[in-house]
C-alpha cells in the first residue's frame, strides 16, 4: 500500500503532493528544514499526516543537542492544524530515552493514525446510513482528506471508503477547493484510483448542488476542534456548512479525537494560517491587494455530527 509519510531507514519519505495528479514522486527528507519546507510549500499536508511529520521531524533530530529548539521550529510550521505540534510533543516524551525510542514512538502514532481513521470513519458511514434513506448515496466533500492527508486510510474519504465497499456509494461530489485544488488534484486523484464514481464542482456550484437535492450528506476533515465544537478547516468549509444547514443536508466532520484541542475554547481562537497571494493565480494583477486565507471556522452551531473514533459528539443539540 502506498502512504504519504513513512520512515525509511534514516529518512522520511513523501508523496510530493504539489506534483499530483501529473507526476507521482517522492522526497526523501533528512533534516529539518526540508521538512519545514515541505510542509509549507504543502508537499506533505492534511492534519493528521501532519501529525505523523511533527513525530516523525523529531526522530530526525533526535540524537542532537539543539533537538528541542529544532522540534519547536518545526511545531511552528503550519498553525492551524493542532495535530503537527501533537505530534512533535507526542514524540518529545520520548527524548530523555534516547534517538531509537523516539522513532519507535513517532512510528507507533504513525500506525495508530490509520487504526483511528478507519474506526472514526466506519462510525460516521453507520451515522450517515441512520440519518439517510437511500441505498446508494451521494456524499459531497471538500478539501483532501483520503490518504493523502493521513498516514493512511482517510478520515472524511474514509466514510467513502467504507460505503464503496458495501456498494453504497453513487457518487462523491468533489469541491475543487480552490486556491490550491485539493479537492480536484488530489481527492479526485484518489477516487479516480479506487473506481469510486465522482463529480468535480467548483465552490462556487457547492450550494446550487445543495440546493438541488444532488447530496445526501456533507463529509469534511478539520485541522482543529475547538472546545466548544467550532471547527477549522480548509478555506470554503464554512460556506458549504451554511449551505447544507440551510438546505437541510447532514454536515459531518469526521476527525481523530487528536484533532480536538482543549485548550482552545471556541474558535476565535484558532490562529488562522494567511498564505501567499502568489497562490491565488497568474491572472491577478502584480501588486493586487489579497485576502488568501487558508482555513475557516465553522461555528459548532451547523455542524450536524463530529465523528472520532470513540464518539459521536453532536455539537448542535447540546449548545
Ligand atoms: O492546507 P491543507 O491541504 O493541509 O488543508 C487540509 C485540510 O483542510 C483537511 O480538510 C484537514 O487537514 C483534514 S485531513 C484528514
């Protein structure tokens, strides 16, 4: 099977993701600053792969004096997904035991990552099949989150997963998610790959889709879980959670409990990563003044169910 992130000897190696679909190649990566690079430039993305890096960035550093300082540079390298400073802090417990206990520890988390992704996502299929009535099912996603974006499996596209297995899907209605398509370069990449039927929309058709009764329910990932159900995610998230409130459509976020930061009340305050206007593309005017945030927060509020692999926790009705 193929992942995203793995160690390799004295490497980690990545699925470079800028390069899908076109090109499938990997990056061996043997210190830090090439993981902070590649992280930023989204090379190696998705919160709970992020996870795996941030564990993974400490066993490469681990046998060295500044190995703390280098951790917390690399803690800092994205901001809103929780799960890449999880993962570096998950990994520092093990430092006082030596280089090999940390590598152990961060290929443990990197094991586990796939066990809970299958776990929360089989319990959120049996949510969707409870709270829908069709056999076969058309599921609308945005964002990557299939195993791409885990250290395997998926969470949101593991729903699919499941549900293609038992033949219930119809359709996944794919969210190009733009600035940087992860949604039509890479979700569509993974579908394509599995023979799971899809239909790409651009986000700004994700509420006329809604509105004609072309989803049956709504399966997004998050980079942070809030205290009080407030969810960050991929930028265009929010909207699609308006939409489906509005519309009637059950909206899930399907996440490991690790994605859940208690120490961030609501999320106002979730610091939210502001990328490059260079990203938005070639036809914006050099200079152009720009707004690129690259997640957004959906209020607890229109969030129908947050699946993890123990519970199901229904923001909406306990507010
Ligand atoms: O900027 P990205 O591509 O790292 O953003 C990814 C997302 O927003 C995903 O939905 C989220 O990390 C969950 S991945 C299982």
């Amino acid at each position: 099977m193929r992942r995203a992130i793995e160690w390799d000897g004295d490497a980690i190696v990545i699925v470079d993701q800028t390069l899908l679909p076109g090109t499938f190649a990997t990056q061996r990566i043997t210190n830090v600053d090439e993981l902070i690079d590649a992280i930023q430039r989204l090379a190696v993305r998705g919160a709970p792969a992020l996870g795996v890096a941030g564990a993974l960035g400490v066993a490469l550093v681990a046998g060295r004096d500044d190995a703390s300082e280098l951790a917390e540079r690399l803690a800092r390298a994205r901001p809103t997904a929780v799960n890449l400073r999880w993962g570096v802090e998950q990994a520092l417990k093990e430092l006082p035991n030596g280089p090999q206990q940390v590598l152990a520890r961060a290929q443990r988390l990197a094991k586990a990552d796939e066990e809970i992704n299958k776990r929360a996502s089989f319990r959120a299929a049996e949510y969707v099949k409870a709270h829908t009535t069709r056999r076969k099912l058309r599921l609308h996603t945005h964002c990557n989150t299939g195993w791409l974006a885990t250290a395997g499996w998926g969470t949101a596209l593991g729903v699919v997963w499941h549900l293609a297995n038992e033949n219930a899907i119809e359709e996944v209605l794919v969210d190009e998610t733009r600035p940087l398509l992860q949604g039509a370069r890479l979700t569509a990449f993974e579908l394509a790959e599995a023979g799971v039927p899809y239909c790409i929309l651009p986000d700004s058709a994700a509420a006329t889709a809604l509105a004609e009764g072309r989803s049956d329910a709504v399966v997004v990932g998050a980079d942070r879980i809030a205290a009080n159900g407030d969810v960050a995610n991929k930028i265009g998230t929010y909207p699609l959670a308006l939409a489906a409130k509005h519309h009637g459509v059950p909206f899930l976020v399907v996440a490991p409990e690790s994605t859940i930061d208690a120490k961030t009340l609501t999320g106002k305050d979730i610091a939210i990563e502001e990328r490059d206007a260079a990203e938005l593309g070639d036809l914006v005017p050099d200079g152009a003044k720009a707004f690129n945030p690259a997640f957004d927060v959906t209020p607890a509020d229109l969030i129908t169910a947050i699946v993890t692999e123990d519970r199901v926790w229904e923001p909406a009705t306990r507010a």
